[in-house]
C-alpha cells in the first residue's frame, strides 16, 4: 500500500480509499458488513468516507470498526436530512455533525464536508461557520468541501477547507488543470471521487437514467481509446489514481474481489506519460463545456 502526505493536514492516507456508500445497502447484511469493513482495514486502507445519505453507512461503521478507531482516518458529509431541522442551516450543520458522532462511535470525526451543496448557500456562509465552529470545538479535525465547478472554485478561494473531495477520471478532467494545481499549492488535502468513472465501459448500449450515463455519453463523443492495452478498470484508475495533487482515490463497494482488484491497480505505477498526455488532449479536443459531475 502506498501512503502519501495527505497536504498540510499532517496525515498520511492510502492511495486507495473505501467509499462507504456500498456499505449502507440495506440489501447488505450486518455481518457482511462487518467483515467486509474488518477486511478494508486489515489490507491497510486507512480513509473510511460516508455521508449522512449513504443508508446505514455511518451505523455500521460505528457498530462493527468504532474498537479500530486508531486504525483509519474517518471522513463524513453533513448538511441535509435531520429530522425536524431546515438542510442547509447553521442548526442542520452542528446537529448532523452531533449526529454523526453518535452513530460512528467517535469522539472526533477526521474530515466533514459539506456535501455538495449550492453556491448560494456557500455565499451565505452559516453552514461554512458552523462546520468551523465545530472544528474548533474539536468535533472535527478537518473542514471540507465536496463538490464540484464554481462551487468548489469558490470553497477553494474562501481559504476555509482543509480538503477538498471532487471527482477526477478519465471523463471528468477539467479539475485537472482547473483547480488540482491551486490546491496543491495551497497544501490542501484532496480526496479523488468516480476515479473509475462509474465504469461506464460495462455498459454496450447507452444506460439511460444510469449514475454512468453522462460519462458513458463522453466516451462516446471521444471515441475514448483504452492505448495502454490493459483492463479499463485499471485504465482509469490508474489515471486518476497517480495524477499530481490526488492524495486518495476513493472506489465505492462491498465486495472483498472488488476491493483487491482495486488495491492490486493502485500497487502499481502510473500509465507512461505519452498515453496520460494523449488522454488528456482527446479529453480537450471533444470538451463540450463538460462540468464536473456532482
């Protein structure tokens, strides 16, 4: 496993990272969960990322790896969904974090974003200071952003996030020249999303109303090209795993086979710079003002 200085955080976080969405499927049972949760951090993957919308996520990360607290680096998302209370308020912000707490088993979480919430709601500004008034009440160590376009152009220029989570693949690249440079810069610390662009590629015909839809529609336009020869899972991952200024990658599942395939990519190097420069130049060329997908 490779670990890598997480910006100024002083972290260090895996090159890969379980997105823990997978995790909160009902359909899941508590002891698969639990295992496979047991499972990530034994083979050394050391960021958990959740959310407040990811089912029972956040539970079961409480119930079955709270004792392993020491082990792994606890990222979350708040803003929305706590009954009785308006999203994307002050209130809303202190209580999911609270609430958060609770369920993970935690005295502190490691990183809590905002979860992609509007630019009207950034310009505000309550819910930035609520999540540093959390910071400084040490519920949380680390203040972020999830997001994407203008709203995280604007996260960036407000100075307020210590990470920021974005998507970044082989469909997704405008983030690359973008805002990966400024963010190195900065020191912050930055959590790649879709690294596998929500393997499109799986799909011959197009997949209509599909979470993979809008990448699968760029490939096209693209005639995106796989030059390295090699499985795409690892095409892309490797892509958007090694590009500078991504600390992490985060792949969403449940399943031990896929987390191993993906941990064996991600043990390799990166793709040759001709076939990075290639990608990103047809990525350029067919660019029809694609934004980055939330």
């Amino acid at each position: 496993m490779q670990y890598r200085s997480f910006g100024k955080t002083g972290l260090k976080v895996s090159a890969l990272s379980l997105g823990a969405s997978h995790v909160g499927n009902s359909n899941v049972s508590e002891d698969e969960a639990g295992s496979f949760l047991n499972a990530v951090l034994d083979r050394g993957i050391n960021l958990v990322d959740t959310a407040r919308m990811y089912g029972l996520s956040e539970e079961r990360i409480g119930r079955h790896i709270s004792h392993r607290r020491k082990d792994y680096i606890l990222s979350s998302k708040c803003g929305y969904h706590i009954p009785g209370t308006e999203d994307w308020t002050r209130e809303c912000v202190t209580k999911g974090v609270d609430h958060a707490l609770n369920l993970m088993r935690t005295d502190v979480i490691d990183i809590m974003h905002l979860h992609s919430c509007g630019l009207d709601i950034l310009h505000r500004g309550e819910v930035t200071e609520a999540l540093l008034d959390a910071k400084r009440a040490g519920k949380i160590r680390f203040a972020a952003y999830s997001g994407e376009n203008e709203e995280r152009a604007y996260a960036i220029e407000t100075g307020a996030f210590d990470v920021i989570q974005t998507s970044v693949n082989i469909c997704d690249q405008r983030v690359i020249s973008d805002a990966l440079p400024e963010l190195a810069r900065n020191g912050t610390g930055v959590i790649a999303k879709r690294p596998i662009a929500n393997a499109f590629w799986t799909h011959e015909k197009q997949p209509t109303g599909s979470y993979c839809e809008p990448y699968w529609l760029r490939a096209k336009d693209m005639d995106l090209q796989n030059p390295a020869g090699i499985p795409w899972d690892e095409f892309a991952l490797r892509f958007s795993a090694f590009l500078p200024g991504v600390h992490t990658c985060i792949v969403g599942t449940s399943k031990l086979s896929n987390l191993d395939r993906n941990l064996a990519i991600v043990d390799k190097e990166a793709l040759p710079q001709d076939i990075i420069d290639a990608t990103r130049a047809l990525f350029k060329k067919h660019d029809q003002n694609w934004r980055g997908q939330i």
